[in-house]
C-alpha cells in the first residue's frame, strides 16, 4: 500500500492564465552539467560561432549524451550560474543572434513508425533528450536493454505543491503525447501504457478522452491525491501493484515523465532537440504566478522581471523545484535546465527554534522509503552505523522534516548522511 499525505496544492495560483513564451533572450547561459555530473568534455571556446542544436559538450563515462546549444549565436564567454541543485556550475554564454540557424534537419517532418529500435535510441541520444521530472538522466539509457519491456508507465502525477508544468503542457499538447506514446509502443514493441494522473485532476482526464479512444493500448489510471505519489517506485506499486529492488525494468516497465514524453514527440516528428521546456514560476512573493515556455539556458531573473515583477516583501526565499524536494537559492540568478520543472518565490518564513526530538515517530510511519529518518539524524556521522540503515533509499522528498512536530529539519541530516556515505565509496 502506498502511503504518503494530502498536502495544500496551492496550484491554482500559476493557472489562472494561458502558458506564455519567452523563446527570444539575448543571452542564454548553457551549463556544464548532466543530472549532477559535472565531467562534461568541452567543445567550443569564446568566439566559435554556434547553431541551434549544436554540440557544446558531452557528458563522459556511463549513459554518454551531448549538450545542446538552444540558441544561434556567438560564444561571448563562460560563467557560473546557480543550478538546481544550489551550486554555482560553469557555464557557456551564448549571445542570441536571434535568427535561429541550424545545422540540422530541424522542423523536417519525419513519419514517426518507420522508425526502427536502434534509430529510435540514436534520436534521443542525438537531441539530448532526457528526464523532465527532476533527476535528468538520459532518456534513450531506458529503452537500451535486452530485457523485455512489457509496460510503459507515463508519470503525469505533479504531486508537489504549486508546480502545474505539466498540467499545462496535457492541456495544451495531449493529442500528440497520445501519438508520441503509440508510437513509443510499436517502436520498441510494448504491450501496454498507462497514464498516471491524480483523481482530482478531471480536467486533464477528460483532455486525454478527447482522443484516447483511437489508442486501445493506452489507459488513464487515476492514482490517490497524496505526496509523494509521484515518486517513481509508488506510481509503478499503484498503477501495476509490483515493487522492485532498483529499477522498474526488473518488473518489465519504462517510466517516464509526461514531458519526458512530448519531448520525445519533438525529437522524433521534427528532430527538434530537447532546447525549451515549460516552466512553473509561481509563490506568494510574485506579482503574477505563471508558466511559461522558454528557451533552456534563459535566466530565471530576467523571465520574473518581464513577467512576473516581484512583491514589496524584498526578504524573498527561492527555491530551485517544489517546495517538498526543492532546493534554495540565494538569489534569482539561476538557469533553466532541462530538468528544472519549477521556482518558487515566498517570503522568508520566520523559522521556529527546533526543539528537541519527541521520538513520535512520525518521520518513520510517513517514509515512503520505509526507512527510519530520526535514527539516521542521530547517526549521520556515524558510518558504521549508517551503512546498516540504507541512507541511499532515501528518496529526499521532505515528508520527515514536513510531519516533524519539533520542527527539526530532518531531511537535511539524512541528506550529509548520504554525503558521507558517499564520500566512504569514493
């Protein structure tokens, strides 16, 4: 069974209006980074001239996949920028020429069944195609396998407060996500697809019944209201009631996100690489909460600048994602990433002195890793003790810290136990 909270959604905020566009920055900041992996081999230098869809770099080692430049232009220079994760990552400065040249055949109209499984891979390898949902791993690595696919699971759950990208992107896009999963289905020859969406969220159900019934293979399943719903192993226990170990391809399934998914559409139907993405902005601290298209690279200070304008409250907090799994920022200079689905804006909070733990016990009942949070925090810098409470299942959606009547930033502790596990591996 799967266990997790209904939390106050707060999404209505960044869907009172139509998703707008911002495709045309002057300068878009590429960053040196795949998921968390920083050993990305250089391509350019200040001065080259570049394409849209150019290579800029590539990751190395394991899962090998290109960074993509998102604009026509010239490299003028490199410099950090804040990513998601809260750390500064050097990037490659890119000033738009705004003519959106290309090397490739962008935007030619390709006839999506006749590809074969290996084109199918090389394409989403070629457009830089990867997870939209937060954790950025190149995508093609999933469908790579020997192993027989039986079930592709569609992950349109969004169970973290405020964040509606991808409702915004269903309402907008929903018959080609049918035809993107269809032809996900003949291509790589699975049986079956279910779409994950919460029972709720009627309106997208319904949005997807517009053109459902021409695809017999593809069925809605409408999972429980509750956080972290979301999380890859609870959509695959609730969708086909099985749990594996590590990844969900031991029990026969592809997981993918829903923009994961219209993502895949572009690469395949126009080799268009993977160079914009919607983005939730949204918070008590903004003016006009929106989501809007943008261009990857774009920085998050000038988009709230144009189309958001902040509040008078100037003691803001920003976090990188949702407010449960997201990470603060400490200022608005942060880059939009593949991966990066969201930014909240919200005055600071006045944080309550913790006091000392209770030992209720409700940061072990809420964990959906079934893991026990308040020992790991007692612990954190014990590593004998720590590689017996399997640290690295955690997940780090932020229930324990959110449940935790002492107020005691749980996640944080667990979060430098895993570091120094880590640091014990190297």
């Amino acid at each position: 069974m799967v266990t997790g909270l209904k939390l106050i959604g707060k999404k209505y905020m960044s869907l009172k209006n139509k998703v707008q566009e911002y495709l045309n920055p002057e300068y878009v900041y590429i960053p040196l980074v795949v998921g968390n992996d920083t050993n990305i081999s250089v391509f350019v230098k200040k001065g080259d001239y570049v394409y849209k869809g150019s290579i800029l770099g590539k990751k190395q080692g394991n899962f090998s996949i290109p960074i993509l430049s998102s604009v026509s232009g010239t490299i003028i220079d490199f410099q950090e920028k804040y990513y998601l994760n809260g750390k500064k990552i050097k990037c490659i400065i890119i000033q738009n020429d705004f003519k959106e040249l290309t090397e490739n055949k962008i935007n030619i109209k390709d006839d999506m069944n006749k590809f074969s499984k290996k084109d199918f891979i090389e394409r989403l390898k070629d457009n830089g195609i990867i997870g939209m949902g937060g954790a950025g791993f190149p995508t093609y690595a999933k469908y790579d396998t020997d192993k027989t696919i039986k079930t592709l699971l569609v992950n349109a759950v969004e169970c973290e407060p405020y964040i509606t990208a991808d409702y915004s992107l269903i309402l907008e896009h929903a018959e080609q996500i049918l035809e993107c999963i269809n032809t996900i289905l003949k291509i790589n020859k699975i049986k079956e697809c279910y779409i994950a969406i919460k029972k709720n969220n009627s309106k997208l159900i319904n949005t997807f019944n517009l053109y459902i019934g021409t695809y017999p293979n593809i069925k809605i399943c409408e999972v429980k209201n509750i956080y972290p719903m979301g999380w890859e192993k609870n959509v695959v226990k609730e969708v086909l009631k099985k749990d594996y170990d590590k990844l969900p391809i031991e029990v026969g399934t592809i997981v993918n996100n829903v923009s994961t998914i219209y993502a895949i559409y572009e690469a395949l139907k126009n080799n268009q690489p993977l160079i914009d993405r919607i983005i939730t902005i949204t918070g008590e601290g903004l003016q006009k909460p929106i989501n809007i298209k943008v261009k990857i690279g774009t920085l998050v200070s000038e988009i709230i600048e144009r189309f958001n304008k902040y509040k008078d409250n100037k003691d803001l907090l920003f976090v990188a994602g949702g407010p449960m799994m997201g990470t603060t920022i400490p200022t608005d200079d942060l880059v939009v990433t593949p991966n990066l689905n969201c930014v909240l804006v919200i005055p600071k909070p006045k944080i309550s002195p913790s006091i000392e733990c209770l030992r209720c016990g409700k940061c072990v009942k809420f964990c959906p890793a079934k893991l026990a949070p308040v020992l790991i925090k007692d612990n954190c810098n014990n590593i004998d003790i720590l590689k017996t409470y399997e640290v690295n299942r955690c997940i780090e959606c932020g229930l324990c810290s959110y449940i935790c009547p002492s107020k005691i930033n749980v996640r944080e502790y667990v979060r430098l136990a895993k570091q120094n596990i880590g640091k014990v591996d190297k």
